[in-house]
C-alpha cells in the first residue's frame, strides 16, 4: 500500500459472538487476522475469486486489509460497513475492537 488518502474511526455497537462477512464483487485479496489472549491468528492471506462469501469469528480485535473497497461487501455482525468503506478504488487496512466498539479504517492508493 502506497500514500494514506483519509482515516476514519467510528463507534459501532455489536455484542457477541462477534463474526465479519465479506463478500467479493470480483477477484480480490483479503488479508484478515485476530488477536486474543495475546496471540494473533491468521484467518486468510489470499487472493480469492468474485463471487465467494467468507465468515470468520472473533473476541477481542480484528485486523483486516482489503485490496478494494469497491470489490467487496463487509458486515459486522450482520451490519453492513459499506457506507464507512465507500465506492472509491481505495485500498484499506482497518481494524475492529471489541472492547471500545471502536472501528477504524485507513485508506490507500494502490
């Protein structure tokens, strides 16, 4: 990832279990990761086709990287962040903390 374009943290209330669903609108790579009890997980580090739906659960932070905004669609706990991720052909790392409810995603050209 190149320049950060814009930053974004937002409060979004979820209780558990806690999952993200990411769905891809085309070819993409997804790099998702957990950290609990001071171990950190990877979940998936690949390139993945259009069309897939991936679920993965989690209970402290989630880290995540997203080639294009514009090629998927993520929920948190069935609650689209679409409208935080934008349209743009942005990449974006982000990460999802428990504790505080505290979404944050960093933006990116390629």
């Amino acid at each position: 990832m190149e320049k950060k374009i814009r930053e974004v943290t937002e409060t979004v209330h979820l209780s558990p279990p806690y999952t993200i669903t990411i769905h891809t609108l085309s070819e993409t790579k997804l790099n998702l990761s957990k950290y609990s009890n001071g171990e950190l997980t990877a979940l998936i580090n690949d390139v993945v086709e259009s069309g897939e739906m991936f679920s993965f659960g989690f209970d402290s932070t989630l880290n995540f990287e997203l080639w294009s905004c514009s090629q998927v669609k993520v929920s948190l706990n069935n609650t689209p962040i679409d409208n935080y991720l934008g349209k743009d052909d942005l990449a974006v790392r982000g990460s999802f903390e428990v504790g505080p409810n505290q979404l944050y995603l960093g933006f990116y050209r390629h």
